[in-house]
C-alpha cells in the first residue's frame, strides 16, 4: 500500500452543509471505520454517492491489498450488480477465520465471536443514545434484553466445545466490517449474525464429512461414524440460533427483505457440498434452482459419484455387526438433526414470510415444505430393509 496516498476522513465523508454523518477526524490510508459507520447507519442501497466514487477509486488504487478490494468489493456489490449471498454475508471477508482444519471446534469458535458481537451491537444500540447504527425501528428494551439473553446463553454453551475466545487484531477488525446491511433496520444486524453463524456451522460440517470419506476410503468404520456423529453434535448445538432469530419481528423483516433479493441461503455452497458428501442428490434435486445456484458444487456431483452412500451400500454387508450398528447410529444421528433443523427452518419462515416469495427465485415457504422431506442418506433408504429413517417421502 502506497503510504503517500492518504485520505481525510472528514472531508470525504463530509455533507455539503459541513457537517458528517460519521465521527472520524484521524487521517488513514483508507477511512475503513468511517465507511462501516455509514454503511451501518444508511444501509448499502442508500450510501452517499460521494461515498461510492471514493470506494471505486480506492479499489482501484489499493489492488494491492486483498483485505481493502474484499472489503470495498462488498460494499460495493449493490452498485456493480454483483448483490449474492456471499457478498451479502461478507464471507471472503470472514473466511480467514472459518474452521481452517478438519473438526467443528474452529468453526464453534467463531459462532462464539459472531454471537459476542451481536451481544455488543445490542446493548451499545440500546444503552447508548448516541449509537446510530442500524437505528430504524429499534426492538423496545424487553425483546432487546430476551435478544442479549439468549445470545449469551449459546455463548455459554458453546464454550466447552470451542477453543479460547481471545481474539487477534486481524479477527477483530474482521469481525467489525462483516455486517454490512442493505438497510437502516435495527434487526437486519441479528439477521446477518445468525445467518453467517449457520454458513460457519455447515463449514465445519462440510469439513467433518470430507475427513468421514477419508476414513470411508481407508476402511476406517469407527472414523467414518465418529465424524458423521460430530457432524450432527455441531448441528445441534446451535439449535439455540432459530430461537435467537425468532426474537426478529416479523414487519422489520419484511420492512428489508425486498432489498435481499439476489441473495438466498439456496445460494450456500456449504450446505449443498453437506447434501453431496452425504449422497449424490437425485437428477431433480441436481437440476434444480438450488444447485443450479452453486455451480462449482453441481459440477462436482456430474463427475464425482463417491459419497458416504454409496461407500455404506458397498461397505455394509461385509460389516461386523457391531460396526454396522456403529455406523447406522451415526447415519440416523446426522439424518434426525438435519431433519429437526428443517422442520424448524420452515416453521420460522412461515412465521416470517406467510405466503410471500422467497428471495432466491424460490416459493418462499412453498420452497422449505417441498424440501421438508428430502433425506441426506436417501439412496440408503431407498436400498436397505429396516432404514426408513433415510427415505425421502413424498406429500400428496
């Protein structure tokens, strides 16, 4: 980075009746505290256009610094028609501090930092007047309090589970940009939060599966159940965030979600990589919007056929069967917990959305009781007498 390129805060944020809609009276290489200011406190869609030019030159001028072009590439996704899930969640920015190894302690660390976060953001909005960020329509104290509470109790739970919560100057000042909302609505901070929560959870799921093939391919039965028995720990140990979500009102939900649109969690590669390694989804479910979303993940599936699937259909009749009955109490562990994370997904949304549409091109609702049924492990309940746990259903 360039040392001589210097820009005043104060005067690139300044209005033109002098004053600032941000405090930042330091000179910096780039005023990135200033611009998370007004993003928070406008939302992306209404970023002065001063503001915008001033982050298309800079991203110009410090291509050198992926931090800085990550940063101003999710600022900047409304204006250059590049709007995703991804860039919506700010997950380039975040990825350095995803599970960086296989297991779920990493990826349970970080849900502790985004929740701690959260924490922060809702008692300084509430007990600090002069806090203008995300300032619409702020919650009345007693959902904030319920809000704080349960944050702080997964929080709690989580920490036998996750290593030390000291944190380093590159995770907090990563943590302080990845909230970057589309709107001035108090609830959208929470909506964020727990949204990258669950993408950092499927990471580490993802991860834990991975390492579940690795033992598939190497014969090492006990490995392969104790990572699908992981897998489904880590799920359900943040069973705890749809009810933290459940503290958003529904009319702050609707008063942004419009602005979503071109962001959905159909879009997760994370969650369709889980499907993947589980079982190779049936052509209809390869074919759909949702894998059509994430193109890397689908190509994936067209040339790789290997899953734990289809390693159990092989693998199972040679079993002993102590080991079997290791491994189908593991299959049947990661199937009840997804299944539960489902019903209680739709059971939010359709407290949230009613009969609204979704925002990724799906049904909204219609879209989650569609997928309501469908089974990770299909292929084995659909091969193996005994295993209906496993089969998909089909609703009338």
């Amino acid at each position: 980075m360039n040392a001589n390129r210097s820009y005043v805060k104060t005067s690139v944020f300044a209005k033109e009746d002098g004053t600032s809609p941000v405090s930042c009276q330091t000179m910096d290489p780039f005023p990135v505290a200033a611009l998370i200011d007004h993003a928070q406190q406008v939302g992306k869609e209404a970023l002065d256009p001063r503001v915008i030019k001033m982050a298309r030159i800079a991203r110009q001028e410090h291509a050198d610094d992926p931090f800085l072009v990550s940063l101003l590439n999710n600022v900047l996704d409304k204006q250059d028609q590049r709007f995703t899930y991804d860039s919506y969640l700010a997950l380039e920015l975040l990825a350095p501090l995803m599970p960086a190894q296989v297991g779920d302690l990493e990826a349970h660390r970080l849900v502790r930092l985004l929740l701690t976060d959260l924490v922060e953001f809702e008692t300084s909005t509430a007990d600090t007047p002069g806090d203008q960020r995300l300032a619409r329509n702020r919650p009345v104290r007693a959902v904030t309090d319920q809000r704080i509470a349960k944050a702080t109790r997964l929080v709690a739970e989580l920490r036998g589970r996750s290593s030390l919560l000291l944190t380093t100057e590159d995770e907090r000042r990563r943590l302080r940009v990845s909230v970057l909302p589309v709107s001035s609505q108090h609830d959208e901070y929470l909506f964020i939060r727990v949204l990258q929560c669950y993408e950092t959870v499927f990471s580490g799921m993802a991860m834990l599966l991975e390492e579940a093939m690795a033992a598939a391919r190497a014969d090492a039965t006990a490995t392969v159940a104790q990572r699908l028995t992981d897998a489904a720990a880590s799920l359900n140990c943040v069973a705890g965030l749809f009810s933290l979500l459940a503290t958003m009102r529904p009319e702050s939900f609707h008063a942004f979600r419009d602005q979503t649109t071109g962001s959905s969690a159909v879009q997760s590669r994370h969650y369709k990589l889980i499907e993947l390694l589980c079982g190779v989804p049936k052509p209809d479910r390869l074919d759909s919007l949702a894998f059509r979303a994430v193109p890397e993940v689908r190509a994936r599936a067209t040339f790789e056929n290997e899953s734990l699937t289809s390693w159990y259909l092989t693998a199972a009749p040679t079993m002993a069967g102590d080991e079997r009955l290791l491994v189908d109490d593991a299959l049947r562990a990661l199937e009840h917990a997804h299944q539960k994370w489902k019903r209680t997904h739709y059971s939010l949304g359709r407290r949230m959305i009613g009969v609204a549409d979704g925002t990724g091109g799906t049904e909204g609702v219609g879209y989650l009781l569609e997928c309501l049924d469908n089974r990770l492990f299909w292929g084995i309940g659909e091969h193996c007498r005994g295993m209906d746990v496993h089969r998909t259903l089909s609703r009338p």
